[in-house]
C-alpha cells in the first residue's frame, strides 16, 4: 500500500512564488512520483481565524482552487477537495481537542506571534493547531509536505497521535514531515521578512502581468556592491533573488552567477524578470481556461470530496468506538 501524504493550502489571498514553490510545486512531484497516495485540499475553515469580508472570502477560495488546478493539481492522480465540505475534520477536530494539553496550544510560535501583530486571541485561533492535526490523521497520513515554519505544527500532530494511541488503542501513524531543505523565499523589499500576501509590494503573485513582474523585480532591494555572487550571509537580498531566479527557471543558481560574471544589477533583474515571466507563461494560459469554467472546478472538488469523505468517515466511526461513542 502507497504512503498517505496529506496537505491543505489556505485560501487568504493570492497565491505568490513563495507559496509555490515552498508547497505546490513539491506537490505535484509527489502526485507524479506515483510513490504516494495523495490527498490534497483547500483548507477553507482555517482561513476563517482572522476577519474577512465574505465576498472577498468566496472568491479566494475559487481562486486557490483554480490556480492549484493550473500548477498541475490533478485530480486523476490526487484526491483534491474542499476542507469544510468534509464534515468529518471538524468533528475529529473536536474528539482530538479532548485530549490535546492547552499549555501545547498556548506555546505555539503562530498563535504568540498572531496575537502579537494586533490579531483577536479567538479560541479558533488557538485551537487552528487541532484542526491541522485532525486534517493530516483523519486520513492517517504518513507524510505531509510542510514548510520550515509549520514543523511547531507536524510536531503537535504528532504528539496528538502518540497520545489518543497511548490512550485509546493504536489508531494513527505519526506522520512525518516532507521537508523543502534550504528553500526560505524573502520579501523582495525586505530579506529579513519571509515573502507574505500582507507584504505585497514584495510579494510576487502568480497572477502578476510580465510587466508589474518585471517593476517589483527592478524594485527589489539589493545589498552593497555590484558582483553577482551567491553568499546568503554577506548578501541575503541577492541570494534571495538568485534562489527565485534558479528555482523558477530551473537554472542552477551556480550557472546564473556564471552568465552573469561582470554584469550589474540592472542587467541581472532585467534577465530574472524575464525568466520568473517565462516560466509563468504556461500557468496563466491554463489558468484562463479553467477559470472560464467554474461549473468544472465545482464538480472537480464535488467529486474530491465524495472519494475523501469515503476515508474520513470510516476513520471517525473508528475513533468514535475506541473513545466509547454510540
């Protein structure tokens, strides 16, 4: 039996190169891989923590599963579907915060750091660590794709796991974590900060024109001296350019610096917008197609849901029994 891999992208905006390539674009290599049984969905009730006008919620939520769908999601190879059209997360979310310790919640790094920037302590925001948690087991996942900055998060569900076992009976795998090794992707404006929908004039969205693409890039900060050089210490505002340049292109970042020996920066972001641009070209003509018709993206994650609904529910009759439910 193929490993169970697991992963939700949250629908809070535009999707930008930092998302794509730190989740989509490995997820679609698991799909491809034929190695794993995948299951990937939008993760809608986790983007309900923080205050948002519904219109505008309706239509991220179209729009992630367009874009996924134009990256290469397929539904042919994955179980793709829509987070809150599967009841069963929300109730394992509820049996599985029975046995969670609250000082784990409390201590987690995102929710400190939420509350922190302004954001209400709600006990969705508190408890959106249980939900991951039931996302990833309700499928007894073995593996789930997770940038560096959600490892707090793996860990927890796995702990959760280890402890509803211990108490219960053998019923989850603690998943593990598939790792993009090194891969951090900057604020263009602001290398210390990590690429972010709230930072858009260093974001780079995928939906961008080849020309706001090309204006952010020649916007982009840059560090002193004139030498392309690959040295993340010395120069991170250039490392983080030459990484999203090698990553989007598929040129090694060794051979850019290479070609670009003599050259300034005005030549090397000239050449890194054209390639990012280049390498979008694909993706904005399917993502036309697609978005021209939402009657299929509909029925696509309709039909995601039915075959995910089929291991959810089974999963739960099963945690229900063992924790003594009628």
């Amino acid at each position: 039996m193929k490993p169970i891999v697991v992963s939700g992208i949250k629908p809070s905006g535009k999707l930008h190169v930092g998302n794509y390539l730190g989740m989509t674009k490995q997820s679609v290599a698991l799909q491809s891989s034929d190695r794993y049984n995948c299951h990937y969905f939008i993760a809608d009730y986790h983007a309900l923590t923080q205050k948002y006008a519904v219109s505008d919620k309706t239509a991220e939520i179209f729009d992630v599963a367009v874009d996924l769908l134009s990256l290469g999601i397929d539904p042919q190879k994955s179980v793709f579907f829509m987070q809150s059209d599967i009841l069963e997360h929300a109730n394992l979310a509820w049996l599985l915060d029975c046995v969670t310790p609250a000082g784990q919640l409390q201590g987690m790094i995102e929710f400190r750091e939420k509350v922190e920037e302004g954001q209400p302590a709600t006990a969705g925001l508190l408890n959106y660590p249980v939900l991951m948690a039931a996302d990833i087991l309700i499928y007894k996942a073995d593996a789930v794709p997770v940038g560096e900055d959600q490892r707090q998060h793996l860990e927890l569900a796995r702990d959760v796991a280890r402890i509803f076992n211990k108490r219960f009976g053998k019923t989850f795998p603690e998943p593990k974590g598939i790792f993009v090794e090194g891969l951090r992707i900057r604020s263009l404006d602001n290398p210390e900060k990590k690429m972010s929908k709230s930072m858009p004039k260093g974001c780079l969205y995928l939906t961008d024109s080849p020309e706001l693409i090309g204006k952010k890039i020649r916007s982009a900060v840059t560090d002193s001296g004139t030498e392309i050089v690959y040295e993340p210490k010395k120069k991170p505002a250039l490392a983080n350019l030459l990484l999203i340049y090698s990553e989007m292109s598929g040129i090694p970042v060794s051979d850019i610096v290479k070609n670009h020996k003599g050259a300034g920066y005005k030549e090397f972001k000239e050449n890194m917008a054209e390639a990012v641009s280049d390498s979008l070209s694909e993706f904005r003509q399917r993502r036309a197609e697609i978005a021209g018709n939402p009657r299929m993206v509909r029925e696509t994650l309709s039909e995601g849901a039915e075959k995910a609904r089929l291991i959810a529910s089974e999963t739960l009759k099963e945690v229900k029994k063992k924790m003594g439910l009628i």
